[in-house]
C-alpha cells in the first residue's frame, strides 16, 4: 500500500478496465462535486493535502481483456506494466477527463506564454499518454477503457484514434458531459476569482499543482483477485473506524463527573434516533454546528468544534448543558424521523426520506430551532414551517429532476440562516426558496430534464406517480388521494429476456438497445402505479395481457379494477389502446411532465 499524488499514479504504470466492471456511471453531479473539492483546496490555504481514496488493482489478464479498447501489442507494451483497476475506476476516469479538459483550455488559450504553456501542457501529457507509441504513432492512453466507452473516450476526447464508436451510449455520453462540464466551469472559475491571479498563467499553474500535488490516492496492488475483491469490500463495508458521534460520546461522558455520562449519552441516543435503528447522532451534531457556524462542519473536525463550543458550559453544569442539548436532540429527531405532532408535516417528512436527500434536515432542524416551533403539540401553529417544508420540497425535486449538484444547498441554506438570525419570517424565508427556484431550476429546464428523467429506485419512482396520481384525480375533483406505500408498475418490464419478445413484429432501433433498461424501462413515462396483487399479475407478460389486467384486475377480481382506481392506469389504456414501445415512454414522459409542472 502506498500513498500517491495523480502524476505518480500515471508515472510508469498502465491502468486497464477489465471486462467485469461497470462503464463510467458518474454524472454532472458527482463531477462537479470533484471539481468543487478541488477548487477548495485551491482557495484554501489552511488544506495541505487531501485524500481522495483508494485504487485496488491486480495484474493484467488478457482473459479479462477482451473488450479494451487498445491492443497493447501495438504499442509494444509489456503486459507487466499494465494493472487491471478492480476499484478507483470511476475517480480516476474522471481525472483523465478533467486532465485533457484542462489541456484543451490551455492549448486554445491565446493569452497565455508560449513557453510556460509547453511547460504545463507537457506536464499533462505525461499523465494522460505514455511513452509508448503505435504504427500510426498515436501515444498509448495511460487509462484504457472498455468497449465503445473507451473507443469514443480515445477517439473524440484523447484524439489518439480514429475508431468507429456510438456516441449515443450511456458511456460516452457521460464522459461527453463530464468533458464539457470541466471546459465550461473551469473558465468559469477563473472569471469569478481572478482577483487572485496575475493571470491565467498563474490561475492554471495553481491549478495544476493542486491536481498533481496536493490530492493523495492510495494504490492497493493484490497479487490475486480474490484478495482485491475482499479489499473492495473492506473498503465499502462500515469498518470498525470511530466515527464523529463515538468521539464525541468519549468527550462527553469525560465532562460528566457523577458517572451519568453514559446514561444521558444513551438517553440522548434514544431521543434523536427513536428507536428506528438508524445511525442518526453524527448527521444530528452536522446540523446543530450548521445552526451554529451557517456553514457544515466536516465530520472529522466535528469532535473539536463539539470540543470548542461546550467544554466550558458542560465543565461549569453539565445537567444544564445536557438538558440544552436534549432538547435540541429531541427536536432533531422528531424532524429526521417523522414523529411530529402534526400528520401532514410527517407525511412531507416521510416524502423526503423516500427521495433520500439527506441535506433538507439541515435547514428544517434550523428554522425549527431558531423560531422555537412546538413540534411535539398538536394545538401549536405549524402552518408556516409545513408551508416551509413544503417549499423546500419543490427545490429538491427540481434539483433532483435537473441533476443539480446537492452540494449547492450547504450555500444556499446558510444565506437563509443568516437571514433568519437577522430577524427574517418563515415567509420570508419562503420567498427566498421561490427565487432559487426559478433561477436555480426554471420551468422549461424542469419540464425538459422530467421528460429524460429515470429514477431507478422504486421508493423515488413511486413518490413522483403518487403526486402525479393525485394531481389528476385533483383535475377530475376526486378528493381521494392515494397514499403511500403502493406498487410501482414498470408497464414494459424491467426483466425481459429478449426484446423481441415485446417488440415482437415492431423493429427496434439499434441506438436504444444498449441503453433500453436505464432510458427506457426506468423512464418516468413508463411507469404507474398498481396494488401488490395486480402488479404481481400483470408481470412481465406482454402488453395485451397487461391491458386485461390493467382493465379487468387479476383474475377472479370482484373489487375495483385499476382502470377505476388510478387515473394514471387510465390514461395508458386510453392514449395507448393497441401498443406501448419506446416512443410511447417518450410521449407519455411528455405528458407527465406537464403535470410535473404544475405540482412543483
């Protein structure tokens, strides 16, 4: 095991993908979330270095090989040189991206010396090509993907080749938009910070230094790949590391001098986690200290600020400190786990745990806090802070829709913190919500993003129908709202053996096929919502039967039929009689979407 800066990385060694591994998954979000941590590096002069993680690698094995996108026979490669990434695939794809995107900015810029853009462009170079060369005399890329992912990254983003590739593919596709992300926001940077520099010369020379100095990766080479396997999972397993909340418990059972400590810990425990068995105590001291200091405190420095803010008044009386804290603890876990005292403010609550966007509690804890809202009565006036929640609820479905980096939210949640200890309303801080929303994400950015969007998560899935279901039995004056907990029909099925087999004389296109499950299947166009035993009978059987259940329910049904039990049931077998093929999904994603609209 070894620790690594970038340019040791692709000092000497080849990196292959073998054929097991997935292609390249990261979106514009994750991206930018990378490109975000370096850019605080850069702007901090407090951060040394920063570890990015680890690289599990093996040796290289032709058998695992056989769909790499260059022949290293060609270049004259020892296969000895070249590693098999069993995990790191992801990070480091998205460093070569970012790497040739800064590459291209410095080469095409007319502003910066002839001379020091060699030095630095050279210096690239040596990272994304190797020494090696072929009979056209292409450089040998030091990472090598797989398939057409790999023949598009060559040949459209390296320009070391000049393979046949799809450039509609879900891979080349994402590293086309992690390509133009980085060209598109690195300038970008550059203009809202140039203050700091004498010049793009300087700006990009920082830059640099910071990708090739200041980021550490450690490489875990295994002989075998049953090793690495086990190191992967090591890796992304819970270990036995302290976390910030097993810290803190050590500090604060130290403050207690009657021997209580542990008891008032666990009596603390028991009020933010409520017996859901959920780990709850870190994400409970990251949003007090953000309440605190209107800014996130990284979890390893949590314990010091823990440390920092009450070793004085725990020292002095440690039962008023707790009880402060209690109540704190008590209020954050009626948030976090929907145990208020009014039924629509956790059924909202219940709405955001099923989109899994932690960061909402952050600023719901905040405003509960600040304006002392009596979460616990059931005769206390909530209606702003459900009009608040609500709100708040449109910025992160928009956001999600939008694939907008959550990142944005620490932001934007301590402008309004700031706001609220400078004596703003709820409604005000309501308004604030509704300006970031039409800038951040405005309707026809929303209603376009909503048509591609495909949630594969079943809990996510059904909370988009289950608003949609109801916003149309709203159109018809049906005031019966579904509630949760239904099934979500995927009308053309998620596991289909052989696309024929739905198709069946109709011809499928060949640019859909690789991607027909991500695109497709889990599109929002193709999906509804079902009880648990019509959706068992509907199955994955091929349309026609699936009209019979949709219209008459499962076989022997004598209650309601789904036809006359969900609007959205009857609007595929009204607009969709005889077919449902892709360009139904993508017309029927049309029409969601308007309604997607008009609920957020």
């Amino acid at each position: 095991m070894e620790f690594l800066n970038i340019n040791k990385v692709f000092a000497n060694t080849y990196y292959a993908v073998p054929d097991y591994q997935r292609d390249y998954e990261w979106t514009n979000a994750q991206n930018s979330t990378l490109l975000d941590d370096i850019f605080n590096i850069m702007f901090n002069d407090n951060v040394t270095n920063h570890f990015f993680g680890a690289i599990v690698t093996i040796p290289f094995d032709k058998d695992n090989a056989t769909n790499i996108s260059i022949d290293y026979n060609e270049f004259g490669i020892d296969q000895k040189s070249v590693k098999h990434i069993v995990d790191g695939q992801q990070r480091l794809t998205s460093f070569s991206i970012l790497l040739k995107s800064i590459l291209d900015l410095i080469e095409n810029d007319s502003d910066i010396n002839e001379d020091h853009k060699s030095r630095m462009t050279d210096a690239i170079k040596r990272m994304i090509f190797g020494t090696a060369y072929n009979y056209k005399f292409n450089p040998a890329p030091m990472l090598a993907l797989n398939g057409n992912t790999g023949r598009f990254y060559n040949s459209e983003i390296l320009k070391v080749s000049d393979n046949s590739n799809d450039t509609r593919l879900k891979g080349a596709r994402r590293i086309n938009s992690a390509y133009k992300m980085f060209k598109a926001e690195i300038p970008k940077q550059y203009e809202e910070y140039k203050t700091k520099f004498s010049g793009k010369q300087e700006y990009y020379a920082k830059l640099i230094n910071v990708i090739t100095q200041k980021i550490d990766f450690v490489e875990i080479a295994c002989d075998e790949s049953s090793d690495a396997f086990q190191v992967f999972d090591s890796l992304n397993g819970k270990g036995l590391d302290l976390t910030a909340a097993d810290r803190i418990k050590n500090i604060f059972i130290s403050w207690s001098k009657n021997g209580s400590g542990v008891q008032k810990w666990d009596a603390l425990v028991a009020e933010v986690e409520k017996d859901t068995g959920k780990e709850l105590m870190t994400s409970f001291f990251t949003s007090l200290f953000f309440y605190n200091k209107k800014k996130r405190i990284s979890k390893n420095k949590l314990p010091d600020e823990f440390k920092k803010a009450y070793k004085e008044a725990a020292c002095s009386d440690f039962d008023y400190f707790y009880k402060d804290l209690e109540k704190s603890g008590k209020l954050y876990g009626m948030i976090r786990n929907a145990k208020t005292a009014d039924d629509s403010l956790n059924n909202i609550i219940l709405d955001y745990q099923a989109l899994g966007i932690d960061q909402v509690y952050v600023l719901l804890f905040a405003v509960a806090k600040h304006y002392e809202i009596k979460l616990e009565d059931k005769e206390s006036d909530k209606k702003d802070y459900t009009s608040l929640a609500m709100t708040l609820q449109k910025l992160i479905v928009r956001m999600q829709v939008c694939d907008k980096n959550y990142n944005r939210l620490d932001a934007i949640f301590s402008e309004y913190i700031e706001l609220m200890k400078n004596s703003s309303s709820i409604a005000g801080i309501i308004n604030k919500i509704e300006t970031e929303i039409s800038i951040l994400t405005p309707d026809d950015m929303f209603k376009e993003s909503f048509e591609q969007f495909c949630p594969n998560e079943n809990r996510v899935s059904e909370f988009y129908c289950r608003y949609i279901e109801n916003e149309m039995r709203r159109e018809t004056g049906n005031r019966n709202k579904v509630d949760r907990g239904l099934t979500v029909e995927h009308i053309i099925p998620q596991t289909l053996g052989d696309l024929k087999d739905w198709y069946e004389s109709f011809d499928i296109p060949d640019e859909i096929k690789e991607d027909f499950n991500s695109a497709i299947v889990q599109n929002i166009g193709n999906k509804a919502l079902l009880f648990g035993d019509d959706n068992s009978s509907a199955n994955n059987n091929n349309y026609k039967y699936k009209l019979n259940v949709y219209e008459n329910g499962k076989r022997g049904q004598n209650e309601g039929t789904p036809i006359s039990t969900f609007k959205m049931v009857e609007d595929v077998v009204k607009n969709y009689p005889t077919q449902f093929l892709h360009t139904e999904v993508q017309k029927r994603a049309k029409r969601l979407a308007e309604y997607a609209v008009k609920i957020w």
